[in-house]
C-alpha cells in the first residue's frame, strides 16, 4: 500500500496545472462560477485517482510485457546463434500485428474517421481509412524494428518519410491535407504508447552493439509518421477512384 | 448509484476494448510462436487490472469533469473577441493538458532511467530533474504549438507551409543534437498527443474554425494536432543540446 502513496502524490502534481488553468480561467479571467461544481470536483478526483493506477499499472504489466516480448522473440534460444537482420522476422511480425490491431481498435482514429467521411463528402470511407492508418503504423512499427536491430540512425528514416509526406502533399487532394498530418498523432494511443516504447527499449538492450539510450527510443516516431504517408496514399487513390468513376458516368 | 455502477461498467467494458487487440496479441506469441513461460506473471496480471481500472477511472473522470469545462471554456474564449486572451488561454490549455498526458508521464520516466543507465545522469536528484525538464519542455512546446495553430485558423495560413518550416527546423535541430536525445526528441512528438490533449485542442481549434466567416471547422478545424505533435521534437532536441 506504501507502494501506491507516493505515485498518489506525484500525480497530484500532475494534474494539478491543468486544474488551475480551468478553473483559474473561468474564475479570473471570464468570471462566471463553475457549472455542476460538484459533479467537476469528483470528475477532478476520479482522474487523479485514475492515472495513478494506471502509471502503477504501466510499470507493472505494460513495460515488463513489451520488455519480455522483446527479450524472447530475440533470445537465441528462439531463433538460433549468428542470425542477420533477416533472422529476425518474428520480431517484424510481431511489430506489424501489435501496430494493426492496437491503431484498427482505437477509439480516437473512429471519431476522426467518421469525421474525414463527412468532409470528403462521402468518397473517403470511414473503414478503408482506418485500415490505411493502421497499416501506416504497423509497417512504421516494423520498420522501426528493423532499424534498432540494423542499427541504422533513425534520422535517416525520419527526413525521408519528410520528404515523402511533402511530395505526396503536393498532389494529395486540399481537404484531406491537415486531416493526414492529423492521423499522425492520433493513431498512437494510452496503450499502446508504453508497450511499444518498452518493445524499442527491449529491443535495443537484448541485441549486441546496440545502446539503449541511442536505438532503443523511436518507435514511437515511426508510429506517428508512416500514418500519414498512407493516408495521403490512400486519399489519392481513393480520390482517382471517385474521379474515374464520375467520368464514366 | 445503481445509475452509476451501470455507466462504470459500460466505461470498463470499453477500457477491456481497447486492451483486447494489444493482448490478443501477445496471447497470439505466446502460446503459439513462442511457447515459453512469462516469468512473474501474477504481477502483470496485477498490474493489467490495474491499467484498466485506472484507465477507466480517468477516462470517466475526464468526461465529468475536464472535458465539459474545457470544452465550454474554448467556446467562450472565442466569443469573448480579446485575441490576447485567446492566444494566453491556449498556450495554458496546451501546457495544461500536456503536462498531465499519461503517455509522456510514463516516457519521460522510461527517458530518465535509460539516461541514468547510460551515464548522463549520475544521481538520483538528477534523475528527477531531467524527467521533469523533460516533460515541461514538451509540455511549454505544445502550449506554443496550440497558440500558433490559433494564430493560423484567425490568420489564414497555409498549413502545408507550417509543417514544411517545422520539417526543416526538425532537420537543422538533428545535425546539431547529441545523437542520445534524437530517438527520444523523435518520439515525444506522438507521445505528447494523446487522451486528454486531443479532445481539448480540437475543441478549440473547431469552435474557432466555425465562428470565423469563410473558415470551415471541417477543413481549418484540422491541423491542430500535426502542429503540436512536431514542436515537441525540435524543442526536445534543444533541451538536449543545453543538457
């Protein structure tokens, strides 16, 4: 039970600014008293409460798991003595599925799917684009992978899928533009923010030459950045799909 | 109560949701492809029930409390008509809600020890203060991120020009960061948007997008959050080279 004290304090700290910027605004600045200040009070309470079992929970289950997950899926026990990049591949596939069902499952990307649906006027479908993002970030997170177990820089990586995303914006359709860059950050959620950098940091730790400190963070950027480029991709040939068929009729 | 107890449990069902991929999963590896044992596996049982109702406690939380008055808030800024205290209101809201972002909490940490175990950090007061400049760094570049994406939905820029400037920023920043902070500086972009900041900045973006003439909340609404999820890059890269 002491164990769980001192997060209880932290987290206070922690929640606290973003109480005083709202109440402090409402009070001060627009000076009108808090509606159902009751019901704001035990909501305050329940998010306090609430993140310190989760940040406990997170050290408990979520970073040991993607820790073990790393550890085994590379221990040589499994896949042999003396592999290449190459004899890793059920690292890259477990990458690519936990990137997939964690990004198909988020409930953020469904609000802001069924909202492109009704920007694009219907032509952006509101299952194809959840599938366009979550094969963005599984591949991002394979891909990543790949990267702490090749040791390549991730700078690399990260300036060309920059280049990539400003090419596509040029020819990607006006309206869908700011929603893509959007997809980015949305994908990434709670849950899958600490499995996936524990999966990094395991990564980098179990593999010979490689420093956690300099590979083992990352993923999460690969996550966030190949969204929008499947985004974009998926926009364009949706919006071919919708012009074609306009010019047939 | 019993109104109560009933909306909870729909709320847990949902936290269980959205677990359900991520230990599908790893249920998937393990019993199939890898075959071995999780060692210390009645903590991490302990510790999922923990995720979810912790998840679940602060997702309804937010939904009594935060959301409504940030929401309204938001709104009423914007009606107000003073730009300066709309521009003040949303460097708070992004601080605000980035400092207490779950996700960065538990990477800022992750950052810490890892930095601890590589030696740029000796002791542990240290170890506390490079965690905590960590996250309010990235929680001062969000709050500069949502008050320039204002800045953008009443001036009219072109978002395509605002991320192509952070693009290139990001890349000057790489060439001079110690290659330690990179990954982490790369990371803290996806990390900070997440469950409390989201909802709020894009309350925000599209209350301000709908009370200007000729702006639509559908297409300026966007773009908030492709803002704030670049700033915090460059801005940890700073914070590296300074370290």
């Amino acid at each position: 039970m002491v164990e769980l004290l001192q997060p209880f304090i932290d987290m206070f700290v922690d929640v606290a600014p973003i109480v005083l910027v709202l109440f402090g605004f409402q009070m001060l600045v627009l000076r009108q008293k808090i509606p159902h200040l009751k019901r704001v009070i035990i909501g305050f309470i329940l998010v306090w409460i609430g993140l310190t079992f989760f940040i406990v929970g997170l050290e408990k289950a979520l970073f040991p798991l993607g820790k073990i997950m790393a550890t085994q899926l590379t221990s040589p026990a499994f896949i042999g003595n003396n592999v290449g990049w190459g004899g890793y591949y059920w690292v890259y596939i477990f990458a690519f599925t936990i990137g997939f069902s964690t990004a198909i499952a988020e409930p953020s990307l469904l609000a802001v799917a069924i909202k492109a649906n009704q920007v694009s006027g219907g032509w952006i479908k509101i299952w194809s684009l959840r599938i366009a993002v979550a094969l963005g970030v599984a591949i991002g997170i394979a891909l990543g992978s790949f990267r702490i177990i090749s040791g390549v820089p991730i700078h690399y990586f990260i300036i060309s899928g920059y280049i990539i995303v400003l090419m596509q914006t040029y020819f990607a359709p006006k309206e869908i533009i700011a929603l893509a860059y959007d997809s980015g950050g949305v994908a990434t959620s709670t849950v899958t923010v600490p499995l996936i950098t524990a999966l990094g940091l395991g990564l980098a730790s179990t593999i010979d030459g490689r420093s956690t400190l300099i590979d083992g963070f990352g993923l999460i950027a690969f996550a966030s950045l190949f969204p929008i480029i499947s985004v974009l991709a998926y926009a364009q040939i949706a919006n071919y799909i919708n012009r074609r068929g306009k010019d047939a009729l | 109560m019993k109104k109560i107890i009933f909306a909870f449990s729909k709320k847990l069902l949902a936290s269980v949701q959205d677990l359900a991929p991520v230990f599908l999963v790893i249920a998937f590896f393990q019993l199939l492809v890898l075959q071995q044992s999780i060692p210390d596996f009645g903590n991490i049982i302990l510790g999922t029930v923990f995720v979810l109702l912790g998840l679940t406690l602060f997702v309804y939380g937010l939904n009594l409390g935060l959301f409504p008055i940030g929401e309204a808030l938001a709104f009423a800024f914007v009606k107000k008509g003073s730009l300066i205290w709309l521009l003040i209101f949303a460097f708070a809201l992004g601080f605000g809600t980035t400092i207490a972002e779950p996700a960065l909490i538990a990477v800022a940490n992750e950052a810490g020890s890892v930095a601890r175990l590589g030696g740029i950090i000796q002791t542990d007061s240290q170890l506390l203060i490079y965690t905590q400049m960590l996250r309010y760094t990235v929680a001062t570049s969000v709050g500069i991120a949502v008050l320039i994406g204002v800045l953008r939905i009443i001036k009219g820029w072109s978002l395509t020009h605002l991320i192509i400037g952070g693009y290139i920023l990001v890349i000057i920043a790489t060439i001079f960061a110690p290659e330690n902070i990179i990954g982490i500086a790369y990371d803290s972009g996806g990390v900070t948007t997440s469950t409390i900041t989201v909802p709020l900045i894009t309350a925000l973006g599209v209350g301000l997008s709908s009370s200007i003439r000729g702006r639509s909340p559908m297409v300026d609404g966007f773009g908030m959050i492709a803002i704030a999820s670049l700033f915090p890059i460059v801005a940890v890269m700073i914070f590296g080279i300074l370290w």
